[in-house]
C-alpha cells in the first residue's frame, strides 16, 4: 500500500526550483542554442 506524501515535508520554494529547472533542461534539448534572453523568461526573470 502506498503512503500518502507527509504535507510537512513539502517545501514549495524547492518544489518551484525543480519546476523551473525542468523546464529550462526541456527547452534546452529542444533548442540548438538558448539566448539569455530565453533563458531568463523560462526562469521567470521577465
């Protein structure tokens, strides 16, 4: 039987890190290059 996630231990902040990283290594292997300028929108810096 499987055990449901302990809330207390979800921490938000690295929930948000790993979200983002994941999505800056997608559009990585999609791209030949990433300008910073991408870069920066994927990670949210506007």
């Amino acid at each position: 039987m499987i055990e449901p996630l302990d809330d207390r231990l979800r921490d938000q902040d690295a929930l948000d890190e790993i979200e983002m990283t994941s999505n800056l290594m997608i559009a990585a292997s999609e791209s030949q290059a990433l300008s910073q300028a991408e870069i920066d929108e994927i990670l949210g810096l506007g």
